[in-house]
C-alpha cells in the first residue's frame, strides 16, 4: 500500500493527521485496524467532499484521517 502523509491544523485547536492512500480498501482496512487497536471512530468510511475517508481519535486534540481520492467512476 502507497500512501502520504500530512497534517491539517484547524482553527479550533484541533490537529488531524491525514494518511492518504490510493483504494477504498485501504481506508476500510486501515480504518479497521486502528479501531482494533482501541481508537474510537469519530466517523466510519464514506464519501465526504469527493473523497472517501474515516477518522479515528487519539485524544481529545489529535485525530487520524485515512482518504482515498475518488475518481469519476468510483462516485
């Protein structure tokens, strides 16, 4: 699995880190796997904004984004 890493920092005091990956495969396993490990899903895989993305929570400030860029035949 191919992937990229950023951060996104909001105004509110919130910092996502945003691991984006090429398959919907990948946000659903990776999703999966950090739920297994004890984090709580703020949301589950879906689409949002043209994207197909889950986020996790690590603390009260800091979350986990897994995305994948949907292409036109994937909407």
């Amino acid at each position: 699995m191919d992937g990229r890493l950023s951060i996104e920092k909001r105004e509110d005091g919130l910092t996502f880190i945003i691991f984006a990956v090429n398959r919907k495969e990948d946000v659903d396993g990776l999703t999966l796997d950090m739920i297994d490990m004890g984090l709580d899903a703020l949301y589950e895989p879906g689409c949002r904004s043209g994207r197909y993305e889950s986020c996790v929570i690590c603390n009260e400030k800091t979350g986990i984004k897994m995305v994948a860029e949907m292409t036109s035949d994937q909407k």
